[in-house]
C-alpha cells in the first residue's frame, strides 16, 4: 500500500498516482480560478494592442531600411538588413492576425482560446 503524497492517507495497491481522492479535488479546485468573460475579452484586446505596436514598430523598421537603399554598405549587407527586416514585419502581422482571429473568434462564437481557458 502506498501513502498520499500530501496527506499521508493510505492507497489502495492498485493507485497509479500518489494521491487521494481529497487532496486530488483540492489541488484542483485551487488550480482552476474562474475568469469572466470580460477579463477573457480584455486579455484578448490587450493581446491586440500589443501585437499592434509591435506591427508598427516592425514596420517602421522595415520602412527604414528601404529608405536607406541603396544605403552605401555593400550589397550582401544592405539586402540583409532589408531581408531581416521584412522577416520581423512579416512576423508580426502574422501575429497581429492571430490576435484579431482570436478575439473574433470569441466574440463571435464565444470560443475561448486554449493559453485562457487553463486559467478557468
């Protein structure tokens, strides 16, 4: 026979997992806090915001580094930097979908994305 691992409460032989049944359901209950749907709808917009400013950012960088050509470094550089910088724009937008898909998504259907509903 085994032992809880919080408890100390005898097992039966056949537990797989060092737990009871008590400490189980209080470990979870304390695991799961519940969250409104407008904190859900906040956390989602914030979400927005963010990868917004990052967009923008990313385009400004971008925006930047075209103006610069034919910008004086030799060639393989100054694509480089063009090329490094369209990766983060194209990074980002990816991002900004995500977030814009994601709100919709909840807002529409009432789907509450996954990194979120763990914390319900």
């Amino acid at each position: 026979m085994g032992q809880c691992a919080f408890c100390d409460a005898e097992l039966p032989e056949y537990a797989e997992v060092p737990i009871c049944a008590k400490c189980s359901n209080e470990h979870e209950a304390r695991r799961t806090c519940p969250v409104s749907a407008q904190q859900i709808r906040l956390a989602l917009i914030q979400d927005l915001v963010d990868a917004t400013v990052h967009e923008k950012a990313a385009s400004d960088e971008f925006n930047t580094a075209i103006g610069q050509f034919p910008s004086g470094l030799p060639h393989p550089d100054g694509s480089q930097l063009i090329q490094n910088a369209s990766c983060k724009l194209i990074a980002a937008r990816k991002d900004m979908g995500r977030a814009h898909s994601r709100l919709n998504d909840f807002l529409d259907r009432g789907i509450i994305p996954v990194d979120l509903a763990r914390q319900r």
